[in-house]
C-alpha cells in the first residue's frame, strides 16, 4: 500500500522534529521509514496512524539526541542515527590521515635527509607554505559556501565543526616560519622522520577535511537534481 503525501509529509515532519535537519540523512531515513510502514500496511488490515506509531516506537532509540565525546566532541550532539553514522565515516577517516601521514613523512624525511643544498630546502619550504595556502583557501571557501547553503548535511555540519583547525594548525607548527629549519641532513634520519611526520599531519587533516566538505557538495548537487 504505498502512502499518501500527507502521510509521507507527516513522517517526514516528525523526523524534523526529533532533530534530523540534515536533509541527506532524513531522506535516508524517510525512505526506511515509509518503506515499514507501507511493508505492514500491506500485510495487515490496520490504520496508517496505529502502525505509524509503531514504526516510530522502533526508531526511537535512533532518534534519541546523543553524542561521541572521543570521535565527535562532547559538544556535537544530534540524533544517534546521526552520531552512529558519522562516527563510521570518523574512524575511516582517521585510519586514511594516519596512513597518508606516515607515507608522505617518510618520503617528506628522505628527501630532506638527502639535501643539502639551502636553495633546495628554501625551495621545498616554499612549496609547502604555497600548497598550505591552497588548503586554507579552498576551506574558507567551502566554510563560507556551507554556511550559506539552504540544504543541510551531516558531513556539511561535521566539516564546519572542524574545519577551523585548519587555521589553527598554521600557527601551531609554524607553516610560514621556515617549516623545515629543523630537519636537515646534519640530523639523524630517526629525528627527522619524526619531525617530517608531525609537519605532515596538518597537511593531511586538511586536505581530508576538503574531502568531507566535497561529500556535503555531492549531496546537495544530487539533491538539487532531485
């Protein structure tokens, strides 16, 4: 028995009203949903509003405001369909960062340990003080584009919540203050492995967060064409 729209707008309204204003998930959600309900509606001789009532009581655990004080903040707080979800996508993440930081600091930390010329490392800084940049630039663009975005997502609102570590970092690891006048051939490669690693770091968390916000961008494109 497939629902009327008013009884789709209904569920979808009582989804609003239990915190799900990402429009990515509540759809998601919607779909699940209405799917149950239309599955027992057509199976039993039984009204919309008994089996609506039903179906929600299922959801309600889902639907309960909630948060993830190690993956997400203790401050982030929405529907635990919702943390469930983005918990996942911060934990592939975070094996993805650790990965990429360990690759691009060994190589990071060959290549200083086999320079010597000054010109070389000036050079290198340079490009990492210029690919830096990019990065900074690119997240306020996007921080700028979601916050004025009509359509809400998950991954919009995880990127804004984060994303201001990016500015943070620059200062915090000295990006434009000769990054790599620490690291040099005269030291041992040990110490510069280490060194290049934490150097990548904010590379690397940046660039994966211009990932997630490319996900909210995704959505909202596929949602337009809708």
């Amino acid at each position: 028995m497939k629902l009327t729209t008013e009884q789709i707008a209904q569920i979808e309204e009582t989804l609003i009203l239990n915190g799900l204003v990402y429009q990515d998930v509540r759809l998601e959600l919607l779909d699940h949903i209405s799917s149950e309900i239309e599955e027992t509606l057509s199976n039993e001789e039984i009204s919309f509003e008994i089996v609506y009532k039903s179906v929600f009581e299922k959801w309600k655990s889902a639907l309960e405001i909630s948060s993830s004080y190690a993956w997400l903040g203790a401050i982030f707080k929405a529907p635990r369909f919702v943390i469930d979800k983005l918990v996942a996508y911060s934990k592939r993440e975070a094996l993805n960062i650790f990965f990429s930081v360990l690759v691009f600091g060994f190589l990071l930390a060959f290549i200083v340990s086999n320079t010597f010329q000054k010109e070389t490392f000036k050079a290198i800084s340079l490009a990492l003080q210029g690919a830096y940049s990019i990065l900074m630039i690119c997240t306020s663009i996007s921080m700028f584009l979601i916050w004025r975005s009509t359509i809400k997502t998950m991954y919009g609102r995880l990127f804004l919540f984060r994303g201001w570590l990016v500015f943070l970092f620059c200062f915090q690891f000295n990006i434009y203050n000769d990054p790599l006048k620490h690291y040099d051939a005269s030291n041992s490669f040990f110490r510069n492995v280490v060194g290049c690693i934490l150097l990548c770091s904010p590379f690397v968390y940046s660039f994966f967060q211009l990932v997630m916000a490319s996900e909210h961008f995704k959505i909202v494109k596929k949602l337009k064409l809708v």
